[in-house]
C-alpha cells in the first residue's frame, strides 16, 4: 500500500509545438522512456529519461511526437482531438482508448446570456474520441523506441472497427439496460465516458468516468482480436455477448484511471462531473484471477479497499494518470507515477515543464 507521496518528483520537459502539453490523462513506461498522452491532442508524445537538474528525482525530455494520424486510418479527421483517456504497454503494443463520449460547450465569460445559451445547449461529437487501437513499439536506428504503422515482424496498428460515429462498442451499448440511456448524454454531465485501461492479454478493462448509477462505478470487459487490418470484439460467452459488467464500490467517484500490480487492480477514482472533489486511489485485491474465473455478465464488488488520497486544487491539480515505474527507475522501493490534467502554478516551471507525484508502495 502505497505510504509516502513525493511531490512534484518528476519533471516533463515539453517543447512549444509538442502535441501534448500539460493536461496529461495518460502515461506508460517502456526501460527509461515515457509515453504520455493529453486530452486535447490526437497523438501522443514520448520523453526520454534525462539527468535531473533541480530537486526532482526523475526528469524526462528531449520530446517527440507521434501523431496518430501516422499511424492509423483514424474514424475522424486528423486535426480533430481523440481525448485520450487510458494507455496501457502490453506485449509489444501500446494500447490506447478515447472518451468515446459526447461534449457539451462550455460558458465563455466575456460573451452575453443569449450567446452562452446557444453554446450550453449544443453538443457534438469528434469522431476520434470513438477510438480504441493498439499501436506496435519498434526500436529504430538508434535503439529508441518507436510508434510504427508496421513493424519488421508484421505487427501493425489496429483500430476497433467502426466510423466517426459508431464503433463496436458503441453499438453493443446502445441498447444495454445500464448504460444506453447514456450514450446521447455527455461525459462531462455524467454521461458516458472511458478515462482507463487495462490490458490483460486480448482482454481489456475499460473504467468508466460515467455514468456512476447510484453510487456504484463501471469496469466494462471485452475481448479483441485482429482481423484483416482491424480489431473486432469477440463473444465472452455461448450467448454471443461482447461486453461483461464490473460494478465498483467507489464511494460515488468514477474511475479515472486503471492500472494492474501483479494480479492487484488499481483504480484512481475522481468526481464524475465538473467537480473539486476528493481524488483517491482504491485497490481490488487479486482481480486478475477473479476476472479470469468469473463468467457472470454482470458483477458487483464491494470488497475494495481505499489506498491513498490525492490532494486536489480549485480547478487544477486534476489526477489523471497512474502507472508504475519499472524497477530500474523505481530503486528499492515500488512506486507509481501519477501525471496531472490542468496542473496548477505549483506544478510549473515556465510554459512548457510540468511536474508529476511519485507515490511509494508495499
């Protein structure tokens, strides 16, 4: 169990026209090198381990961005935000997921009650938020690590089948009895809304931001496969059915984070909606097995236990991200990094440096 919190410990050293900047929502580790992902990008970007220069105990830099549109045919256009919201390494692959979810426009300050009227009742959908892929890691020349569209060995960049509007997913919820009347509502107004990942061989975990249904969170579970040049959903059971339904005691915060230890499920839970409230990380001991014996289409599980708590700023200082660091990084003692959306003026250092937790554990 986690039982120290470093603050400000890791230091992100951005560039003026990376593609992420600072509201970071995802983060993995391949040896010294950092992926991260932002919500308003469509790319990702990665950082090299680099010496430290002040009183941090990780620095990453020296950036380079791989938009996604490089790599995949994507449902939406290229400049359109694909709000990355979980990111996951596994077997060769980093794995991405979008919102999948509707937004709502937002009140502008310096514009009058009619304007603003307009702006809060429209709602849209960018069509690369409907995206789930798994992007092949290739060392180039140099022996860095790399996105590739293809790699030597014949892995390739998958996405989900579907379009801008749909997918697979999104079909197979449309008409569920939990989360259909959802999908029209969007994310931010505790409507549906994907913010984690978890790979465990072609089976995923999906955590649910929203909707959050009378206190209880979601981990939504499918099964992929590729075909031809994109991934499917196979049936988790002799019914056919896609999609198997993990309810969550949270105590009324939805998922925005997941991340496996071992067989252990982390989950890092924050507000649903626009919200200043707490953030907190809670444990599901040995969920990697209970997942791989249960068959039931939908679960409960209250038998969590609560980890730690996260300080939050007035709108800023947001947890997004949670990952662990890999034991050369790590040194004696296992620890997590945890990455900020709308970091505040104490975790900045000019423009374009940002700084993450280190949060030790048992």
């Amino acid at each position: 169990m986690p039982n120290t919190r470093t603050t400000n410990a890791v230091r992100l050293e951005f560039a003026p026209g990376s593609l992420v900047q600072s509201n970071l929502s995802g983060a993995a580790f391949t040896g010294d090198w950092l992926w991260v992902a932002g919500d308003e990008a469509c790319g990702l970007d990665r950082l090299r381990r680099l010496d430290p220069v002040g009183r941090e105990v990780l620095r990453f830099g020296e950036v380079r961005d791989f938009p996604l549109a490089d790599l995949l045919d994507l449902p939406g256009t290229a400049n359109e935000e694909a709000d990355l919201e979980g990111m996951a390494v596994a077997d060769g692959f980093l794995w991405v997921v979008g919102s999948h979810g509707l937004k709502r426009k937002n009140a502008k300050p310096d514009r009058d009650h009619a304007y603003n009227a307009k702006r809060l009742a429209k709602v849209v959908l960018d069509g690369n938020r409907r995206l789930l892929a798994c992007l092949p890691l290739e060392a180039d020349a140099e022996g860095e690590p790399c996105l590739v569209r293809q790699a030597q060995d014949g892995r390739r960049a998958l996405r989900l089948k579907g379009d801008a509007q749909t997918n697979q997913l999104t079909r197979a919820l449309a008409d569920d009895p939990h989360f259909g009347p959802y999908m029209a509502i969007p994310g931010k107004d505790n409507g549906f809304d994907i913010e984690g990942l978890a790979v465990d061989g072609r089976r995923l975990l999906l955590g649910l931001r929203g909707p959050v249904l009378r206190g209880w969170s979601a981990l939504l579970e499918i099964e992929v496969e590729a075909r031809g040049d994109q991934l499917r959903l196979l049936p988790l059971d002799a019914n056919g059915g896609v999609l198997r339904k993990h309810f969550l005691q949270l105590d009324g915060l939805g998922v925005r984070d997941l991340h496996f230890s071992g067989d252990d499920l982390y989950i890092l839970a924050g507000p649903t909606m626009v919200l200043n409230g707490e953030i907190r990380v809670f444990k599901w001991p040995a969920a990697r097995p209970s997942l791989a014996a249960n068959r039931d289409p939908v679960r409960f599980e209250a038998a969590l236990t609560e980890s730690v708590s996260l300080p939050h700023g007035r709108g800023t200082n947001r947890a997004e991200a949670i990952c662990d660091l890999p034991p050369a990084l790590a040194g004696r003692k296992p620890s997590w990094l945890v990455l900020y959306d709308a970091p505040g003026a104490d975790r900045r250092d000019g423009e374009h440096t940002v700084f993450g937790d280190l949060l030790r554990h048992d």
